[in-house]
C-alpha cells in the first residue's frame, strides 16, 4: 500500500455507446444500445439514456428491446474503438512507462514511476489534465479514480462515473469501504456473494468483523485470505506494463442452432482460421488446440489436444479442431461454436509430417487439374465480383453515397437500405435516405474521426502570422506610451488616437492579412 494516491485507474465512460453518439449527431442525448442484433445476441453498452430504462452490458438483447423499445440498435464499429483505444493509450503513455491496460477502454497507471506524481495534490491535477487531454483527442469523456493501491483506484473510478475524478486518500480506506457490499471487493461473484450472505455477510464491513480464520473456512484458504486482505483495504498488487497472453480464441453464437454436420465442420474450420490469424497477430505460436461446443440445452462440452510443438499454421489447427468435433455429440444441434490456442510460444515449431502432407495434397491438385491455357497469374487476377444485392448493410456502420457523401445506416430489409447523412461534426441531426441494397452509387466505408485535427500552419504562414503579431505588438507599446504622457488617456482634440490607427487584428475581422491562418491553433 502506498502513501500517496498515485494509482490512477481510467474507465471511458459508456465507451462503445457514447463513441456512436459521438460520430452521429442525431443519436446524442437518446438512448443507444451496441451489440449484436440478432435473436441471441447480447448487450456489449448501453448509454447512460438507456441505462436509465433497466438496460445494462451482459443483458440478452431481447429483454434490451423490451425495455427500452425505442432506442437505436446498433452493431459494434470495433475498427474505431480500437483507433480512439490506441489515442487514449498514448496519452496514458505520456503520464508514465507503466500502464497496464484491461480492455479497449480501461487502464491502470502507476503516476509515481512517471515521475508526474508524488502526493494527493500532484495526483490531482494529473488526472484532471488527462481528463482534459482525453476530451480534446477523442471528444469522449473518461472518468478517473486515484488512490493507493489498484483495488481502491478501480472503486475510485466507479463513483466518478460519469465524467468524474474521485481521490481516495490513505488512510481512510476502511471507513471508506465498510459501507459497501461485498460485490464491490474483486472476486466476489454471485455465487461467493451468496455464500457469504447465507452466512451474514452483506458489506465489507461484516467481512473485517469476521476474520480471516472465518473467511478461509467459508472459501478456502487462497480465496479466505486474500478476501480479508482486500476487506481491510490492503491490496499490493503492482501495475504491470505487459501481461503475458495465456491464449488465443474465438467464438460465435448462432441465431439458428446448427444441425447440419457439414455445416458445423465448415464453422470449426472458418473459426479456426480467424484464430490463426489473431495468433499470428499477437507474435505467438501455440501447442494445445481447443474446441468449445455448446449445444441446444445449453451444455458446454470442451475438448483439447495437445501437439508436439507450437505452431500458428492454420492447416494444422484446422485439422486439430476437426479431430475434436468428432468426439462430441452435436444431434441435438449446436448453439455456439469455440476455437482457441493456448499453450502459447513466441516461436514456431514447424510440424514435418503435417507439412509433408499438405506437400503431398498440392501435387496430388496439381495432377488431378486439367490443363487451363489461362496462365497462373491471369486466373490469379480473376478474382469473384462481388453481388451489390448481397450485401449486408449493419445497424450503425459508415457508407458513403456518390451524391449524398458519408452516412451511416440506420436499417436495411426486404431490399432497402435507410441512411441518415451526417458526420461528427454536423451541427443537427443529418437528412435521411432509402436505397435499393443493391444501389450502385452507395458503398462502404471507413469510419470517421471524431475529432477533426488542426493542419499545421505552413513555413509562409507562420512567417505571416508572426510579423502581424510583432507589428500589433509595436502598435500596442507605442498606443500606451503616447496614453501615459496624456493624463486623459486619450488622444488630443480633433486628433486620431494611433491605437486607433494600427492595422484591425485578424480576431478583430479585418487588416490586410484576414484570414484562416490566425484561426488555426
């Protein structure tokens, strides 16, 4: 435990939600729910508007739309959270070395090892100028907590939601947590949080009074002992810069329960692949392959295998995770669909015979494929069209029109698309279109920043603006002396005062140089 506050934790306040109210005018202030739309699909934020109506992250979308019938639907836009996450995580880096991030949006800092705090005060105004700085990149806000340890700097960063700061200052930790309920320490889940109330236990406070011999007979010894740890408010835990990943996986749910064999081997091998391709991503190689199933009762089965090396080929976990799925039984139908890698390496050990292998297929194609004049390059180049008919238009994703400009949809079925135009920097909510799907002048496109970056001023620009600056300088220094010598203040009768005279400044509207360059930072 530390004596000064000087753990910051950072939460972005409704991040996924309040970044499409950013990026879209006619949605700020409304209720906004991001997550998947489909029948099975799962809340991921909710806005503080929607918040208000019952709402929250986990929530089956179903029950979202029954309690909040009249709020805007969208799909998650993960390319940019992950643009504004990186411009946070940078202004984070500026504060210290040591930042150790939690998700796309949350983040521990240690403010003492960047040499930015040593005290409650120092503390203070670090987090206000990151709060600031945050404001200013992205146009979100982010509320921050500040204390002695993580534990209590998390807790910090709770009660300054929305758009806060909370200082807990050392020493006051006990009476600052014996009111709260155990759900508020780490590791108390549902199931422990109602072990301990069948035992008595509803805040921290019941949890200090009973002792850490009573806590480990309760939960165990590891679990006891750490929980009357945190109880009493001591929590050592350091912030860490880099955590190891332990693996590598992905998974998806279906609207429909699959019951189809073929159908599920294809989503173990396209699962498989995007796997590989976060594997690869991340710079690891791994040796166990894991399967998750889920079937139509809601019985999760998992299977493994373990191979002789690491690897990242996609080829050999496919046929790994192949393997797997023959051991369980999916006549029932299958709900969800898992793939992961763990065991993870920072190297590759090639697997001779699986190479040897996929050798042997490729010249058994290569002898089993007829001739094709077309030479390899022109049937490489022959790539599939894509049908305008059969795209998807998502809830909430960037489109631009040939003749409208960037938009982003609002909804799309039996053959139309709708689409409200505007962009982050639109005044009032923007003008709204419908199209055929299959409009040849409407397309995809990125997403928008939030913020729009100043341009720098040019060499001559920068010459311009300070010999203007120099001149009104000259024009003030001469005003003034010429008022002291007049004890008026002023200039003599029927004459112009030369403060008067000096060219208007470009904030004043006019002079001979007016124009954008003074306007920009």
């Amino acid at each position: 435990m530390r004596a000064a506050p000087t753990i910051l934790h950072l939460d972005m306040d409704a991040f996924f939600a309040a970044a499409e109210q950013a990026s879209k005018p006619s949605l700020r202030g409304k209720p906004v729910i991001v997550g998947g739309l489909g029948p099975r699909g799962v809340v991921s934020t909710a806005s503080y508007e929607a918040r208000r109506f019952g709402v929250r992250s986990a929530m089956p979308m179903a029950q979202a739309r029954r309690l909040c019938p009249n709020a805007a639907y969208l799909v998650p836009r993960f390319q940019l959270y992950r643009t504004i996450s990186e411009q946070v995580m940078e202004l984070l880096g500026r504060l210290s070395p040591l930042v150790e991030p939690l998700s796309l949006d949350e983040a521990f800092v240690d403010l003492e090892a960047g040499g930015v705090a040593f005290g409650s005060v120092t503390a203070r105004e670090a987090g206000e100028r990151l709060r600031r700085d945050i404001r200013a990149v992205t146009g979100l806000s982010g509320s921050v907590g500040l204390a002695g340890s993580k534990m209590l700097a998390k807790i910090a960063s709770e009660q300054a939601k929305p758009d806060g700061l909370v200082l807990i200052e050392p020493g006051t930790e006990r009476e600052l947590l014996a009111p709260m309920p155990v759900r508020t320490l780490p590791g108390v889940g549902p199931a422990t949080g109602e072990h301990l109330r069948r035992a008595g236990m509803t805040t921290v406070a019941d949890l200090a009074e009973a002792g850490e011999d009573e806590l480990v007979r309760l939960l165990g010894k590891s679990h006891g002992a750490s929980l009357y740890r945190m109880a009493a408010g001591h929590d050592d835990r350091p912030v860490v810069a880099e955590r190891d990943t332990k693996s590598v996986s992905v998974e998806d749910t279906f609207d429909v329960d699959l019951h189809d064999r073929v159908r599920i081997m294809t989503e173990v091998g396209r699962l498989a692949d995007r796997c590989v391709q976060r594997l690869r991503a991340s710079g690891h190689s791994g040796r166990t392959i894991v399967l998750k199933v889920r079937r139509y009762d809601f019985s999760t089965l998992t299977r493994s295998e373990t191979l002789r090396g690491p690897t990242d080929d996609p080829g050999v976990v496919r046929e790994a995770a192949g393997r797997l799925l023959d051991s369980v039984d999916t006549t029932g139908g299958v709900r969800l669909l898992g793939v992961g890698v763990s065991g993870l390496a920072d190297f590759t050990q090639e697997d001779l015979f699986a190479q040897a292998a996929e050798e042997r297929a490729s010249e058994a194609r290569a002898e089993e494929e007829p001739e094709n004049e077309e030479t390899p390059a022109a049937a490489a180049e022959a790539e599939p069209v894509e049908d305008p008919a059969q795209r998807r238009w998502l809830a909430g994703h960037d489109v631009t029109h040939a003749e409208y400009g960037p938009g982003w949809v609002q909804g799309s079925g039996v053959g139309r698309v709708t689409v409200r135009f505007e962009t982050p920097a639109s005044l009032v909510p923007g003008r709204v279109r419908t199209f055929r799907v299959d409009d040849p002048g409407l397309a995809p496109s990125e997403p928008l920043p939030l913020v729009e970056k100043a341009e720098p001023l040019s060499p001559v620009e920068e010459i311009e603006t300070k010999t203007e600056t120099e001149t009104e300088t000259e024009a003030e220094t001469e005003a003034d002396g010429e008022a002291e010598a007049e004890p008026g203040g002023g200039a003599p009768a029927g004459q112009e005062s030369p403060l008067a005279r000096r060219p208007k400044s470009r904030s004043d509207g006019g002079g001979p140089g007016s124009g954008a360059a003074m306007s920009r930072p």
